[in-house]
C-alpha cells in the first residue's frame, strides 16, 4: 500500500482539503473554504501541525535517553 496523499476538492464555490490513504480511503477532511487558497493553506496548516508534533516527540525521546545515560552512569 502506498503513503498517504493531500487532496483538494472543488465542488462549486466549496473548497475543502483531505487525506487519502493509499487505499483510497479518505481519512481526514477539513472543513469547507471560500477559496480553493484557503483550503490549500488548511494543507499547510496541517503539515506544519504535524511536522511539530514529530519535533516534540523526537525531543522527548532524546531528552529521556539522555535521562537513562544519567541514571546509569
């Protein structure tokens, strides 16, 4: 199965964003925009969400190896 994809879907004058999994499942729509610009911001809102999510996990891993290292020594 192949990674997860961003769409955006017009219909008119809605505009919306979503994930699809590589299935072809849809597993995340946004609300509706205005403006397709709107709804590809949404995407970039997303990204930058879990982009800092992985950052702060990444760091508390780090931080708690760290911790071990301390302990152990």
């Amino acid at each position: 199965m192949k990674g997860y994809k961003f769409q955006i879907v017009s219909r008119g004058a809605k505009h919306w964003s979503r994930i699809v999994a590589g299935n072809g499942e849809i597993v995340l729509s946004s609300e509706t925009y205005t403006t397709r610009f709107a709804a590809e911001k949404s995407v970039d809102a997303v990204i930058e969400a879990v982009a800092n999510i992985l950052s702060e996990s990444l760091q508390d891993k780090i931080e708690h190896m760290h911790e071990q290292q301390d302990n152990n020594q």
